[in-house]
C-alpha cells in the first residue's frame, strides 16, 4: 500500500551549534538505500551507508520520507537545540485517512461486545 507521506523538509535553527566546541549531537541520519522504492524492513535500511546532516544554523534538509530511511540523532548535554519539521501529504490518499480510520473503529466494535 502507498502512504499518505510524501516529503518531509526539516530546517535547523542552531546558530550556536558548533561541533569544534563540545560535540553534542543532534542532526539527521539518512540511509543511502534506493530512493526508488522504500527499503524491505528497518533493518536493511541501518545496514545501508549513511549521511549524516548536523544541525548548523540555516540548514534544510528535504527529502522522500516513505523512500528515504532515517532517523534523528540524539542531542546530548543540556544545551537546547532547534528545528522546524514539515511533512507533506498526499491529498487524496489524507481525505481517505479519516473515514478509513473510522470504519476499522466500527468493524472492531461490531465485532466486540466491549465498550471503550
């Protein structure tokens, strides 16, 4: 099945990130698998080389969520560290999200005598 996910854009805002100074994490791990088609499992993904993107000031990263593998990097120590994430949906397949959501709440309730 196709997500509704289709492109995610994350801007960093850290203009005192500086990794000569103490490094303390943070940032974005991309998997370099095909961006073809999404990877198998999570698993063949971490095996993939990676790409690390640090969190410096005025840095964007856009990229296809459901394709590319990724992960955000722990941030480490007590400095507080910035970033805007924007996710991109498809619109058909987000005005299909709800009512699908709503029939499979039925269908467990039809076929539950519990109430919740």
């Amino acid at each position: 099945t196709v997500g509704i996910l289709r492109v995610t854009l994350v801007y960093y805002i850290n203009p005192h990130w500086d990794p000569d100074s103490g490094y303390n994490g943070g940032g974005l791990d991309v998997f370099l698998t095909d961006p073809n088609s999404a990877p198998p499992s999570a698993s063949t993904a971490r095996k993939a080389p990676k790409l690390r993107i640090a969190p410096h000031a005025d840095t964007l990263a856009i990229f296809l969520a459901e394709r590319m593998a990724h992960q955000v990097v722990e941030t480490v120590g007590k400095e507080r560290m910035y970033c805007l994430t924007m996710w991109c949906f498809d619109q058909f397949a987000l005005s299909n999200f709800v009512p699908q959501v709503s029939q499979k709440q039925r269908d467990m309730q039809a076929g539950s005598d519990d109430e919740y």
